[in-house]
C-alpha cells in the first residue's frame, strides 16, 4: 500500500478532532464553534476513511460521504438560528445566550 | 349470555363516565335519567342472563369469563373474570333491579340539588362497584369491588359536604370499613399463599387439601372474610357507623345502607361458604353475632327519634336474620331475607323519604303525626313496608324470617339458642316499627305538622311516587318464591353454588312460624297499647328502669367504648410519638437532612448556568470518564 | 463494474415511508393553500399520516413471528423496531392535538403578549414533525452503525428547528442553537466512536461487529463502544450528558417539548438497547456496568435538581433527566425481563410525558406566560379535569397506580434484582423517595396554594380548546390502560423483544 501508514492519518485525525472539541469549549462567535463542529465531523470523515482503506472494504467511504451531507444540513440550520437570532438585538456570543438556567 | 353480563357491569360506569365528561353539557335531570338508564340496562342484561341459565340444566349454570388476565406471576393469575353463576346472578337481580327503581326516586328527591350531577354520577358509579363485587368471578376483584362500594358509600354519605355532620358519618363509615377491608385482604394473602390462586373454582377445590380442616390456617382466613363481612354489614362490634351514615340522602340509605351494599357480607359468606365449612366455629360465630345484633338493634331502634336511624337500626337487626341463616349453612333462606329484604326496607326509606320531603327535611318523629289523613298513600306504602317488616302474612318478610327461624330450628342446640334470639327480635321489629308507624301516622297533626307540611300531587312527585309503588306490590308478593315447607325458589335456584341445611318440617316448623307471628302480632298490640296516642307510660317505664333508658338511648355506650379503648389511647399515643419521635427525629433531624438535599440541588442548578459551552463541557468530560474506565477496565 | 440493486423489502420500510411522503405532501401542498385553512389541512393530514404509519408498523407487527434484514443487511424488520414506531407515531399524534392551537396564545417570556398569528409556520411545523418522527422511525430499525448516524441526524436536526419554530421569542432560538451546539457535539463523539469501531472490526453492520470483534483491536472497539454511548446517553438524556435537557425543554414550545420529552426517548432507548446487544454482546461487563452507572448519576442528578425547580417545564424536564436512570436500569441489567421492562415502562412512560406537558400547555394558554409552580396556585379547582388528570400522571411518575409506570417501575427493578444488582434497586428506590417530593409539589402547588396567589386568567375565561382536552384525555387512557391491560401489553412486549439476545 502507499503513502504513509494508517497511524499517521489517525493520528491527524485525532489531532483536528482535539482542534474541534476544543473550539466548540473554548470559542464564544456562534460561527466559529459551528466551524469548530465541522471539524469534528470531518477529523471522524478522515478516520473512517483511513479504516476503510485500512481494512479494503467500501463502507467506510460511503459512510463519509453521508456525513458530509449531515454536517452541510447540520450547518445549515446553524447559520439559519443565527440569523434569525440577529433580528434581536443580541451579540454574536455563545455565552450571552444565559435566560434559559439553573 | 357472556356478552349481556358483561354489559351489566359495565353500562353503570359508562354511565359515570359520561356523566363526568358531559359536565354541563347535560342537564341535572339528564343525569338523573342517564344513571338510571344505565341501571335499567344492566336490570335487562341480568334478565337476559337470568332466562339464559333458566333454561339449562342445574348443574351447567355455574361458568366464568375472563375478558383478560391482569397480571401474571409465576402460577398466579390475576384476571378481569366475571362468575355468572346462580348466585351472582341472584345478587345482579336485587342490585339492579332494586336499584334502578332507587335511581328512578332519586331523580325526584334530588330534584332542584346545585350538585345533582354529581349526586347521579356517585349513583351510578356505586351501583357498578356492587355489580362488580357480585359479579366478580375471583376474591381479588371481589375485593376491589369491595373496597370500591366502601368509597362510594363515602363519597354518598357525605354528599352534603357543607354539613360537618355528614363529613364525619363519611369517615366514621370509611374507616371502620377499611378495617373490615385489611381483615379480607389479609385472608386473601393467606389463600393465596397457600392455595396459589383466588379464583373462586380453584380456591374452593384446593382449599381442603391447602389448609385443611379447622386448622389455624383456615379458621384465620374465615375469621378474616367475616372481619370483612362483619365490617362492610354493619353487625356487631363494628356496627357503629350504619346509623351515623343516614346523614346522607335518603335515597342514598335505601339503596346503600339497606337494600344493597350492607348485605354484602351475607353474600360474601354464601358465596366463600366452603371455606367457612372449613372453619366451622367461625361460620357459628357469623351466625352468633347475627343473633346478638337481631336483638341488641332492635332494643336501640325503640327509643331513636329519628325516623331514618329507626330504620337504619332495623337494617342492622334484619342483616342480623340473614348472618343467623348464612351462619347456620341455610344461606337460601339468609339471600332469601336479604332479597325481601331489599324490597320492603327499600320502600319504607323511600316513603321516609316523601314524609320528610313533605316535611321540609324534618326527621324527628317527635314532631311528626297525624300524617296519615295528609298523605294517606304514602301512609299505605309505609304500612305495607311496617307489616312485610314486622314479618305478618301475607307480606314478604313473613316468609323469609319464617325460613330463616325454620332452618335454625333444625339445626341443633346452637340453632334453638338462635331461634330465641329470632323469636324476641320478631317481638322488638314489630314493637319499633309500629312504634314509629303509629308516631308518624297516627294520632293528631302536630303543630309542626299544620306549619310545614305541603303538599303536591300524588304526595310527591311522580317521580318518587311511582318506584315506591312498584316496591310496595313487590313486598306484598315478593314472598311468595319460597314458603318454608312448600316449594323452595330459592334454595333450589342457589344450590348449585351453596348447599342449604335443611328446614325444620312437620310440626317444629309450624309451630316455630306460629310462634314467631304470635310474638309479632304482640309486638304490634303493645305497640298501640303504647303509642297509639300520646301516653304517659313510656315515661313511666323510664323512670323506674333509668339505667335501661340510658343503656338504650346511649346505644349501649358501644361508640364511647370505642372512644375510651381505642381512640383515646390512639390519640395519646400519636401525641406520645408526635413529641418524642416524630419532633426530634423527622421534623429537626429529616428536615436538616431535606434541607441539605435540597442545598445540594441548588448546587446543581448552578453547575446549569445556562453557558453552552459548559454543557459540552460537561459532556466531553463525561466521555472522557467513561472512555477511561472502559479502557482501564478492559 | 458489477453494480446490483439490492433487493429492497418495500414492507419493512412502509411507515418511514408514509411518514415522509406526508411530510413532503403537507409541506408542498400546504404553501398553495390560502393562510387560514393551512392549519387545519396540515393537522388532519399529519394526524393520518402518523395513524397510517403506526397502523402499517401494527400490521407488521401481527405479521413478523421472525426478524429479517433488508436495505443490503442495514435495517431491521423485527417486532422491536414497529413496536417503538408505533410507540413514536403514537406520541407525534398526541403532539398533533397539543400543537393544534397553541399559536392561538402565544407565551412570551417576560409576559408581554406576542402579536398572535394563528397561521405562522404552521404548515412547517407538522411537516418537520412527521419529518422527526420519520428520522425515529427509521433510527430504531437501524442495524447499521451507518443508519444509526443517518437516523440520528434526521430526526435531530428535524428537532433542532422545531425547538426554535417560534422565532419570535428569543428564548426558543436560544434553546434551539443551544442544542444544535450540543447536540451536533454529542452527534461527533458518536460518529468519532462509529469510526472506532469500524477501523477495529472492519464492519458497520451490527452482527458483522459482533463476530469480529473477538480478534478486534481492542483499544479502537472499547474506545469506540465508550463513545457511541456518550452520543446514545446524551440522546436519552442521561446526566452527565443531559445538561441541554432543562434548556431546551424549557425554551422550545410546550407541542415540541411534549413531543419531544415522549419520542426521543424511546427512540434512543430502544436504539441502545438493541446496538449493545447485537453488536457488543462480547462486551458486556463494560456496558451494563457503564449504563448502571449511568443511571444512577442520573437518578442521584435528575432528582436533586428538580428539588429546587420553580418552573414546571424545567421540572419535568429534570423529572425526565432522572426517569433515563429509570429507564437505563433494565438495559442495564442486560435480561430479557429487562427488555419487556423497558418497553413496558415506556408506554405508559411516553403517555404521561405528553399529557403532563400538555397540562401545562393549557395553563399557559390561560395564563400567556411560563408556568411556574407559583401561578399554578388554583388551577386544580379552575379546571378539575386537568388537575385530576395531572394529580394522575404525577402519581404515575412517583410510580403509584393508577398508571401502568406503577408495574413499570417495579418490573424495571425486577430486573435489576434478576441480575443480582440489588445495590442498584436501592439508589432507584431512593431516588423514587426523593421524586416525591417534587411531583406532589406540583399536586399541592394545583390544589393547596391560596386563592390571593392566583394569576388571573389573561382576558376572561379560556377559550375552549378541544383537540388538547382530547390530547389529555387520551394521554390518561393509555396512561391508566396500560395497567388495566397490563398482562396482555406485557406479552406483546415478550414479543417484541424476542428477536434480541441477551447477555444474562
């Protein structure tokens, strides 16, 4: 088989999945944490297609394929909420998104 | 057959349910006509199932039917399963045929009530706990309807909740209630332990084998189905609650508290009878507390004012009859008595009823009389009632307490000793009864009478007049299915499911019915010596026995007993706990404990602060936890 | 290339289908009507829609005496799949009757009455619910780590726009990106351990997973299994993963929170169930004891915090947080008793969550405000029906008769005793005396606060809203039913749960 080995790409993908997890926890613009999901999605997209390749079988494949159409609809209505949010008078901030607590 | 039995039962609560769905939607009337509408239907399904099992052979008529099992657990399975069997339907026919006529009386004695929805609902809702409670093919929905007649009961007797009076009739009646409901459930616990099963069939036939003969066991399961039989028919010791619960409406008395729910016990005894046979002392002790209730009720029932707790403590000592002849093993003569019962009692409360009605809710027969030239039809039905009461031929109840003194003639020294009791409580019904009859009727119009009564046509409205005349040609003729010695209807038809002792015949039995009427025709004789008009000689037999005045006007001072042996060391005992246990322990020590879980609640609110990024925080580390401890683990 | 369609058995896929052929049906059909009759067009047909879909799911149901794979081996025909369908169909209907008029009275947060546009969105709303109840339909027959994911999304992000559906007041949007976040987070953790377990057993289909998971790499499969149930837990609501739970049920309108709190539920339940016990019978000691204690983490979390809840919505959706725990114990307990259990419970469980949200629904209809235990004050005298109906259901989630979660609950803790886990009836029992306090909070918040407490109804006496009362009312039949018919609903279950192997 070519190119590097299955350890390097699930190391890559572990490393953006991390990348992802975190901005999802640390950042507070709505739009970068959907960003931050994406990654996610896509670093799990990285994996399975590296276990496929892995493995020889096609599923993997296609299964990355339907998540990429998860993660677009997923991103989808994001951005939809967050317009519709911006009708209010509100900052871009995940954390002065507080009325609904304790 | 199946089907109409089942549409029995269930067209009562039908009816409840629509009545409460409708709210206003219908009028009060309507509600009255739906409930008893709903009863009528059951009235004419039991008919049906009645002519069904009419037309086989004896022996075949006893089957069951399950809608579905309830609950399974291991062997033991609870199903929804009605018995249609001699017996029961024998009991359908009372309750709903004496039932709907209440209802229909209902609807004009309730007439103009705020809450007359509701009055009709409880009504209907009542008649189908006691179908279910006769219709009940095994001991556990038995139970149910049971426990349900209890809380409707409740429910009716204080039907007038503004009245503190009522409120605590209701409780009163409740509880003593649950108690004979604990002493059923008990026994209950006990078959199923030992037999595995509480469908009658099974129960009956395994019993012998399970408990075996007048062993602990089986004397413990029969002293707890008469726990619940005494209870729920009001006989001594736990009689106290029946005359308290006429703080209801009177047609609520009629169908409760005389024709219907308080014969329960006779029909659970009929019913449990192999295993009363199992425990045979107990089924005497049934029968011996019959026996003292037969007297000591109708000795309170000469000195009530009430007109309706004269009644009511008649009820008492007539179920005493009925336990004498189910105690004894005569249980046709006891569903006998109870079924004519039904009728005759039923009447005389319903004709209470139009004399209080016209009367304006008086019920204090000191101020009545003279009734009988105002309201001669009422005066007719209620004599009718007084004689079939008083036991004097041609009426119903002749026959049937005939049957029932018949049976303990024959049934050995025990049985004599019962037939006495009988024989002085024939003397006391027909003393009480006329006692009031003459009051009430007789003498001259009161003031209060001239200032309050008024009157309608027919003395009512048609409404109340018409089923009480139906009850009235039924007390005439209701006797005539089993004459003592003739033909017997009513053994024959129950035998099946419980075999009678035989009658006393020949000479014993003539001479037992002779005796009997002869002590009632001097009960009603010293009655008019007595009553007749107003005379100084009751006041003079209180005077030279005061202590037997104070004895009967006190009830035998049962409910202070009751007072000092049990409520007051209960009450002193929970005041002891609620200082010393309930203070120091649950309310300082539970309440820092509630305090402090609450706190840890508030704690948690916090840690939801409502930032998003907590939350999958929040997840991440719990992935994180579990992630670890799966790979530690493995 | 060899390309072959594979067979497809049109039958097992018949609800799903119904369902998102009348979803696509109102949604395109019902743009064309004039404003005013949309609601009632997109009503009866979602409401038909949902009946048809759960009457195929009980045909099938009669039909299938053995499970069979269809879709290339990716999805179930078995008698678990149609009977959560069923289950899921039938909370989508009573939703149905609970959206019916709820934009009649819209609530607002602080009180101010929002402009009422009876006619906004309606036609969307129902066609994303058949949508979401389609995504469940198709969830729980998934024997596919594939057709887990896919039907995951489908009914997430169908509930993700459904939560913030009122997008004139904030606090349903806020609810709504809320759980798109932490949803979409929890969706990547379980689509991260899908491709775990795919790299160690080189397969996504269930029963392919478990048979090569005995030479599997052991790090990827657990690390895999560990995830998949964070995304499953996080589904059902399982604390720690939980934390959206109150938001959202709080912020999203009362139709969608009712509808919500019942489906998902079983949806993901069910799902759990039958991925761990397909896929990972192998390893079996890591997820019973991992579910445990999972349960009690939510049992111990879900009550406490509902202790101190002033808001009903809030509460319940604790209440629901600690009813997983429940819920969790008979999958946890890995028997077939446990199976029936969970299902059981879930009847009457999936009942009462819609009709108490539905009771609540109709007090802030009166009210034009979040319901909170303070202006509850009096509502079990103003309107007895609700206030009956309601002391019911919170009797029922203590789990006393006269609703079916009475046996649920003892046959859920039947089966945790069957495994010997007796330490686990006990946190259960505990957490139940805990509950009690709260649920009869809201009895004595109904019947027990005084008259000066009271909120006056907003503009006169409630108009008449009969598709809720009969939401209600049907909601207390089942609720009651399932006791009163509990020995037959008991065999279904055996039934249903037949085609699963369990460990113990």
């Amino acid at each position: 088989m070519l190119g590097p080995g299955i350890a390097s790409y699930l190391i890559v993908s572990v490393v953006l999945f991390g990348i992802g997890s975190l901005g999802v926890l640390v950042r507070r613009s709505p739009l970068i944490v959907l960003l931050s999901l994406e990654l996610m999605l896509n670093s799990a997209n990285l994996t399975l297609i590296a276990f496929s390749r892995h493995v020889g079988g096609e599923d993997g494949q296609i299964f990355a394929l339907a998540v990429m159409v998860v993660a677009a609809s997923e991103a989808v209505v994001g951005l939809g909420l967050i317009v519709a949010m911006s009708r209010f008078t509100v900052d871009l901030d995940v954390d002065k998104l507080r009325m609904l607590r304790g | 057959m199946t089907g109409a039995a089942w549409t029995a039962l269930v067209s009562p609560a039908v009816a409840v349910v629509l009545i409460a769905l409708a709210g206003e939607r219908i009028t009060r009337r309507g509600a009255g006509f739906l409930a008893a509408g709903a009863t009528l239907v059951s009235f004419v399904a039991t008919l049906v199932v009645f002519f069904a099992l009419l037309g086989r052979d004896a022996e075949e008529r006893s089957e069951s039917s399950t809608l579905w099992t309830w609950l399974s657990a291991g062997d033991l399975r609870f199903g929804f399963e009605i018995a249609i069997d001699p017996l029961s339907v024998f009991m359908m026919l009372v309750v709903s045929g004496v039932g709907f006529l209440i209802l229909s009386y209902a609807v004009g004695y309730m007439h103009g009530d705020v809450e007359e929805r509701r009055y009709h609902a409880y009504k209907a809702l009542f008649v189908f706990s006691m179908l279910l409670l006769v219709q009940a093919g095994n001991l556990l929905l038995l139970l149910a309807g049971w426990g349900m007649v209890g809380l409707s009961s409740y429910l009716l007797i204080n039907f007038w909740h503004q009245r503190g009076s009522a409120v605590r009739a209701g409780k009163k009646a409740f509880i003593m209630n649950a108690f004979g409901d604990a002493t059923f459930a008990l026994a209950l616990f006990i078959l199923i332990a030992e037999t595995g099963t509480l469908s009658f069939a099974p129960v009956f036939e395994r019993a012998p084998e399970a408990l075996g003969e007048g062993s602990t066991l089986a004397t413990l399961v029969a002293l707890g189905l008469l726990g619940g039989a005494v209870a729920k028919s009001a006989q001594i010791p736990l009689h106290t609650w029946l005359p308290d619960a006429m703080e209801g409406p009177t047609p609520v008395s009629a169908l409760i508290h005389a024709a219907t729910m308080v014969t329960a016990g006779v029909y659970l005894i009929a019913r449990t009878n192999p295993l009363f046979e199992l425990a045979v002392d107990i089924q005497h002790l049934a029968a011996i507390l019959g026996g003292v209730t037969i007297v000591v009720a109708g000795l309170i029932a000469l000195v009530q004012t009430d007109i309706k707790r004269v009644i009511a403590y008649s009820t008492m000592s007539q179920i005493g009859y009925m336990f004498v002849g189910a105690g004894l093993g005569a249980y046709g003569a006891g569903l006998f008595h109870l079924m004519t019962h039904a009728f005759f009692k039923a009447l005389l409360f319903m004709a209470a009823g139009i004399v209080i009605h016209a009367l304006a809710g008086e019920q204090d027969i000191r101020k009545m009389g003279g009734l009988g030239r105002e309201l001669p039809w009422t005066f007719r039905f209620m004599l009718i009632g007084a004689l079939a009461l008083a036991a004097i031929p041609p009426f119903a109840g002749f026959f049937s307490k005939d049957a029932v003194l018949a049976s303990a003639a024959n049934a050995g020294k025990l049985g004599w000793v019962l037939w006495g009791l009988g024989a002085a409580g024939a003397f006391l019904t027909a003393l009480y009864t006329f006692r009031m009859l003459f009051i009430v009727f007789g003498r001259q119009a009161s003031g209060f009478v001239r200032e309050h009564l008024h009157k309608e046509r027919f003395e009512g409205p048609l409404a109340m007049a018409w089923p009480v005349a139906v009850l009235a040609v039924l007390a005439v003729v209701g006797g005539l299915l089993q004459i003592p010695g003739v033909w017997h209807a009513v053994d024959d038809w129950i035998h099946p499911v419980a075999e009678s002792i035989e009658e006393a015949s020949g000479a014993t039995a003539i001479l037992s019915a002779l005796a009997a009427l002869g002590l009632s025709l001097a009960g009603i004789a010293v009655a008019w010596i007595l009553y007749r008009r107003p005379s100084r000689a009751p006041e003079r037999a209180r005077r030279t026995a005061p202590w037997a005045a104070q004895l009967l006007e006190n009830r035998f001072f049962v409910d202070e007993a009751y007072d000092v042996y049990f409520y007051e060391p209960a009450s002193r005992g929970a005041s002891f706990l609620h200082r010393f246990v309930e203070r120091p322990v649950f309310l300082t020590t539970l309440g820092d404990l509630g305090a402090s879980v609450r706190g840890g609640g508030r704690r948690l609110g916090t840690a939801q602060n409502g930032v998003v990024r907590s939350y999958a925080f929040a997840v991440a580390a719990g992935a994180a936890v579990l992630l670890v401890v799966f790979l530690i683990a493995s | 290339m060899d390309f072959r369609t594979p067979d497809i058995d049109w039958a097992a896929l018949a609800p799903v289908l119904v369902l998102m052929g009348t979803s696509a049906f109102v949604l395109l059909v019902g743009v064309f009507l004039p404003r005013g009759a949309r609601r009632g067009f997109s009503a009866t047909f979602t409401a038909l829609g949902l009946l048809c879909a759960a009457i195929a799911a009980g045909i099938l149901f009669a039909q299938d005496e053995t499970a069979s794979l269809t879709l290339r081996e990716s999805i179930w025909r078995d008698r678990l799949a149609e009977m959560a369908q069923i289950l899921v169909c039938g909370a989508g209907l009573l939703a149905v009757g609970v959206s019916y008029w709820e934009r009649r009275a819209p609530v607002d947060d602080d009180g101010t009455e929002a402009p009422a546009d009876e006619h906004e969105r309606i036609v969307e709303l129902y066609a994303l619910l058949l949508a979401a109840v389609g995504g469940m339909a198709f969830f729980v027959q998934a024997d596919n780590l594939m057709a887990l994911f896919l039907g995951l999304e489908w009914f997430s992000i169908a509930l993700y726009i459904l939560t913030a559906i009122s997008v004139h007041r904030l606090s349903s949007l806020e609810a709504g990106l809320k759980y798109l976040i932490v949803g979409s987070f929890g969706s990547a953790i379980l689509l991260f351990g899908s491709a775990f377990v795919y790299g160690a057993t080189g397969a996504l289909e269930f029963r392919a997973i478990a048979e090569a998971s005995g030479d599997a790499e052991r790090l990827f499969l657990v690390a895999g299994l560990a995830l998949i149930l964070v995304g499953l837990a996080f589904k059902m609501s399982a604390a720690p993963f939980h934390m959206w739970t109150p938001d959202v049920y709080q912020g999203a309108p009362t139709s969608i929170t009712a509808f919500m709190a019942a489906a998902t539920k079983v949806a993901a339940l069910v799902l759990t169930m039958r991925v761990l016990t397909t896929a990972f019978p192998g390893e079996e000691e890591l997820w019973t004891w991992g579910l445990a204690g999972i349960a009690c983490v939510s049992l111990v979390w879900g009550n406490l915090a509902a202790l101190v809840q002033t808001d009903v919505k809030r509460l319940l959706a604790y209440s629901s947080v600690s009813h997983a725990g429940f819920l969790l114990m008979p999958i946890a307990a890995g028997n077939e008793l446990g199976g029936r259990a969970l299902l059981f419970y879930l009847v009457s469980y999936a009942a009462m969550s819609v009709g108490s949200f539905a009771i609540v629904a109709a007090r802030e209809r009166e009210l034009r405000r979040p319901v909170t235990l303070e202006n509850l004050g009096g509502f079990g005298w103003e309107r007895p029906f609700y206030g009956v109906t309601m002391a019911v259901f919170m009797f029922g989630f203590i789990g006393l008769p006269p609703a079916g979660l009475f046996l649920g609950k003892f046959y859920a803790f039947a089966a945790a005793y069957e495994r010997g886990w007796t330490w686990l009836v006990i946190v259960g029992v505990l957490g139940t005396v805990i509950s009690i306090y709260y649920y009869l909070g809201v009895i004595a918040a109904m019947y027990m606060r005084p008259a000066e407490a009271r909120v006056a109804p907003a503009g006169g006496s409630p108009p008449r809203d009969l598709p809720l009362a009969t939401t209600v009312f049907l909601a207390l039949i089942v609720t009651v039913g399932s006791l009163v018919a509990a020995d037959p609903l008991i065999d279904l279950m055996r039934d249903a749960v037949a085609s699963l192997t369990f460990p113990h």
